[in-house]
C-alpha cells in the first residue's frame, strides 16, 4: 500500500487504511488519557479542584439546557417539574464553582459511605450466601470497608486528594485500554493486509505458472508427433 495513491487502492485497500487511521486514533487518545491520569496522579490536589470545577460547569451548562426546554415545553402538565430540576442544577453548579473545597469535602463523605456500606454488605452477603466466587468476594468488601475507613478517618483532609486520585485512576487506566484496543486493532489490520498480499502474490504466480504450461504445451506435443513419425519411418 505505500507509494500507492487513494485512486490506485482497491475499496478493500481503502476500507482498511480508514481502519488502521480509526485505530491510531483510539491509541493517540489512549496517550493523551494516560498522560492525564499520570499527571493527576501526581498533582491530586489540582486534579480534584480541576474536576470539582469541571463538575460545577456541567451542572451550570445542565441547567441552563433544562430550563431553556421547560420553557419551551410549557403547555405540558411537568413543566415545572423541569424549571425546579433545572434550578437545582443551576444552584449547585454555582456552589460547586463558588466552594470547590466544600463541594470536594461532601462528595468525599459521600463516597467513603459508599465504601463502607458496600464493604459490609460485600462481606455479609458472602459469608451468607457462601457462593462459587466466596474468597473473592470477602476480599472485594474487605477492601472497600479497609478503603471507607481510611478515607472516613482522615477526612476532611483526604477531600483534598482522594477524588483527585480517583479520578486520575479512572483516566489512566481508560486510556491503557484504548491504547491496547487500538494497537491491538492496527495489528489485526496489518495481518488482514498481509495475508491479502500473500494471497494476490499466491494468485499471480499461479496465473504465470499456468500461461507457461499453455506455451510448452504445444511444443511438447509436437516433440511427441515427431517422435512417433520418426519411429514409423523407421
């Protein structure tokens, strides 16, 4: 396919250059989630204020979207129902912006209370239930009960990391994920055209070994006629 232009390339040729460019794409935003995560990981006070605005934002842009459609549907019976929800998204968008710290405080207990209560339902529903997953599932609660505890212990003070690095994680390993779907999609690819090649390689040299054959055909027989002619003489 190198030194071939676009008009030169067969569709399937063409099919699996767009392939192969999807594919690099996924493993260049691989790099880039994964950069992220690393630089979160080890800026987490910045990583948590940057997501707290970011969420902030989010809600500010949510309500907005939701009150502009309340508004424009206001001959339906749950048009208010829209404006109080869009409302909400408004008011928490500008307390998260205005107190990132506060916003960061509260999801933080928030989500060691989700540690905790999922760590102890974990291990209570495997020591009753006792299933085929039994050990893996006691080590799954033990850990998030052990998780809980230590965000619970030291909070308010782990708001100022804890979603910073969590978020970091989610973000580094999405993006080795990305990474691995798209080198292992060009691969794949590469091995489809190479064996295309092999193929139109394989078919060509048939067809050259085939049109030999057809030429020394005739010249063999007619070795054959003159054998024979020459035995008759005889």
């Amino acid at each position: 396919m190198t030194g071939r232009s676009t008009r030169d390339r067969t569709p399937e040729q063409r099919r699996s250059a767009e392939l192969g460019r999807g594919f690099g794409r996924l493993m260049a935003l691989g790099v880039v989630l994964v950069a992220a995560g690393a630089v979160g990981l080890v800026y987490a006070g910045l990583a948590t204020l940057t997501s707290m605005l970011l969420f902030g934002w989010l809600l500010l842009i949510g309500g907005a979207v939701g009150l502009l459609h309340a508004f424009q549907s206001r001959g339906t019976n749950f048009v208010w129902l829209a404006v109080i929800v869009a409302a909400l998204n408004l008011a928490a968008g500008v307390v998260v912006i205005v107190r990132p710290d506060v916003a960061a405080a509260a999801l933080t207990m928030f989500a060691a209370l989700l540690f905790l209560t999922g760590g102890v339902f974990r291990l209570v529903g495997g020591v009753v239930v006792r299933g085929a997953q039994f050990g893996w599932t006691l080590v799954q609660g033990a850990f998030d009960l052990l998780l809980g505890i230590l965000v619970l212990g030291d909070w308010p003070h782990s708001s100022r990391y804890v979603l910073g690095v969590f978020i970091s994680l989610a973000l580094l390993f999405d993006g080795l994920g990305l990474f691995a779907m798209g080198f292992g999609g060009r691969r794949i690819v590469g091995l489809v055209e190479e064996g295309r090649h092999d193929g139109a390689d394989r078919r060509e040299a048939g067809v050259a070994n085939g049109s030999e054959r057809s030429s020394t055909a005739p010249w063999s027989s007619l070795t054959k006629k003159e054998k024979r002619q020459d035995r008759s003489s005889e």
